[in-house]
C-alpha cells in the first residue's frame, strides 16, 4: 500500500513537472548584422547589445499569454551585401521568428524591409539611417536612432556655423547610407552658403583613395565629407595625411564615429581633424549610458563600437509590445510597437506614425589624442 503511494506521488510529481514545462514557450528573436568582412566588428557589437538584452529578459520569467517565455536570438550574417540581406529576412520569416533586431546598413535594411513586410514580421533597426527606409509605410518598419536627415544637417551647420568654412569636397561610397547621408549634407551645406568644391565616388570596398584625393586636393578645400564606413575612412584619412592636407576638416555621420576609426587611421594625425555624428545622446548623456556600458564591457572587453546601446534597447521593445499585447504572435503584438513609450538606455522610445523615433537627438564627436569625445 506504501509502495503504491510513492509510486502515485511520483506520477503526479512527473505529470506536474511536465505540466509546468508545457507551459514553457520558446519564442525566437531574430538579429542581423555583418559578421564577416571589413564592417564584421559594427556587427557583433550589434549582436553583443541584442544579445545581452536576450539573456537579461530570460532572467525575469516574463510570462505572456499564461506561458512562461524563453527568448531565444538568432543571429544571422549579411555580410553588408544587399542580396545577402534579403537571403537571411526570408531565413527568419520561415524561422517564425516572431519579431527582428536590424539590420545595420541601410542597404540591406531597406530591401529586407520589405520581406519582413511580407511575412508580417515586425523589425526594430538601431542602426540603419536612410531616411528611404520609412517612406513605404510598413506597418511593421520601425528605427530607434535619428536619421541621416538628421545626421547630416547637423554637420552641415556645424560646419558652416560655429567653423565658418566656405569649400567642401564630397566623397561617397555609392551605398544606400553614404549615397543618402552625402546628399543630405550637400543640401544643407549649400542652403548655408557653403560652395561644393568636388563630388567623387568610391565603394565600401575600396582602400586606395590616392587618386581621388588628389582631384579633392586640388580644388583646395576647407573640409572633405565623406558618406560612408570605418574601413573606408581610417585609411582615407592616413592618405590625406601622406598627401599634406593635414589641414582639412573631415567630416561623416555614424558610419565613421567608432572607437575603430583612429585605429584604421594608423596614428595619422588628420584624426584630429574629424568631426562625425551620431544619432542619440552620447552615452554620458542617455538614461542609462553609463551604467549600461559598464555591464557591456564586463561581458564584452573591447568590443563596444556605436549601436550596441540601441539594438539593446530595439529588444526591449519588441518584448514591451509583446507584453501589452499579452502575445507573441507578431498579428496580435505589431499594432502595439506603434503604441510604445519604452523607458530605454538609450532614450524614452516613442514613434511617429511612419515608424520613425519622435524628437531623435544628435552628439557631434571629434577625436582628442585618437580618443573619440562628444563635442554637445
């Protein structure tokens, strides 16, 4: 009769043990970023925030539609290539993940916009700037960092304003970003007063800038903008030196304003004539910046580049909406995103009803003994 008791407290301890991991659900949260290739450390910075947010969700047994939720990332790699990108979003969407974090060029987040649009899957950028990304109105489109508007009309002031320069050269990459950020610096330069000297183009591939440089150097201007990345700027700037134009500004938007640049640059000294943009605050001044940058580094040492902070944050707010939707279903939760008022990291995120972050902030940024430093 004993034994026959054990045996039924065991049963029904299984059956209820069984019970409680039903009731689990897994719920997947894709991320895209290059992981390979010459921008591969923008992206795992990006995965790093993304998936420091994962693993802190998962400690709050966060439970939606009476299931206890464990989030799961999947990271995939866009290699910054177009197609690459719209390779991995139909990936995801056959993956039935239920939301994105990414991408983070413009090039490949707008094509794979639309995938996503398609499958009905809801994607949060912190990275891609192209003000085309909004402009089809997906309902399930959003960006949590200022766009290149933003980014270069800010530069465009401060050039004409507080430097009082009057030439400019403009450089760009042929990308959706450095194509897009250019352009709009252009516009805002000449609407100041500002006279453009020279346009040439290049590729984000390229690293031999000495022929265009010259044509630049020629038309003796007070300031180069270029529209692009890292790669392509660090080594730009080690050629203007070798050249002697050791005094003229350099301009760029978030593409450039990395921890990496002064290091691709070598020790050339035109890093001291850099002044690059990036949307939000800098860390110092975002809500939780510091704190946050503290807890990234202990986990990530020397990996910390630009939007780590927002892909963080672009997680969150996909679990925000999931929770006052009370669904992970990305039908039921999407229409919520529009409605968020997430206290993040990097800002309170509300939107605008094409998806675009209201009232975006701006930080300047120039380079002090290689060392990058807010300048607002």
């Amino acid at each position: 009769m004993q034994m026959k008791l054990k045996l039924t407290v065991v049963a029904t301890l299984a059956m209820v043990a069984g019970l409680a991991s039903a009731q689990d659900a897994v719920v997947k949260i894709g991320h895209v970023a290059p992981m390979s290739g010459s921008q591969a450390h923008y992206g795992k910075d990006n995965e790093n925030g993304a998936r420091m947010a994962i693993e802190e969700l998962n400690t709050q047994n966060i439970v939606i539609g009476g299931k206890k939720i464990k989030f799961e990332l999947v990271a995939e790699d866009d290699a910054a290539d177009p197609k690459q990108g719209t390779a991995v979003a139909q990936k995801l969407c056959d993956s039935k993940v239920a939301g994105v974090v990414g991408h983070l060029n413009s090039g490949t987040t707008i094509p794979a916009s639309k995938v996503y649009n398609d499958c009905g899957i809801p994607m949060v950028t912190g990275a891609a700037t192209n003000p085309s990304l909004t402009k089809p109105g997906y309902k399930t489109t959003y960006r949590i960092i200022a766009n290149d508007n933003a980014l270069g009309a800010g530069l465009a002031f401060y050039a004409a304003d507080a430097l009082k320069l009057k030439k400019v050269a403009i450089i760009d990459d042929r990308t959706a970003y450095g194509q897009g950020v250019a352009e709009v610096f252009k516009k805002t330069a000449i609407a100041k007063g500002m006279t453009v000297v020279d346009e040439q183009y290049t590729t984000d591939k390229a690293t031999d800038f000495m022929a265009i440089l010259t044509a630049v150097k020629s038309k003796s201007p007070d300031a180069i903008f270029f529209g692009g990345m890292d790669p392509q700027g660090g080594p730009m700037l080690r050629q203007m030196e070798q050249l002697g134009m050791s005094n003229v500004k350099y301009f760029g938007g978030d593409g450039i304003c990395t921890a990496e640049l002064a290091k691709l640059a070598a020790g050339a000294k035109t890093v001291g004539n850099v002044v690059c943009a990036e949307g939000g605050a800098s860390l110092a001044k975002m809500p939780g910046g510091e704190a946050w940058k503290k807890r990234y580094d202990a986990k990530y040492p020397n990996q910390f580049q630009v939007y780590s902070p927002y892909t963080y944050d672009a997680t969150f707010v996909l679990v925000d909406a999931m929770k006052r939707a009370n669904s992970t279903d990305p039908k039921v939760y999407t229409p919520e995103l529009i409605k968020s008022n997430y206290k993040g990291v990097t800002t309170t995120i509300a939107f605008e009803s094409n998806g675009e972050l209201k009232n975006p902030a701006i930080t300047l940024y120039v380079y002090k003994d290689g060392k990058k430093s807010a300048l607002n």
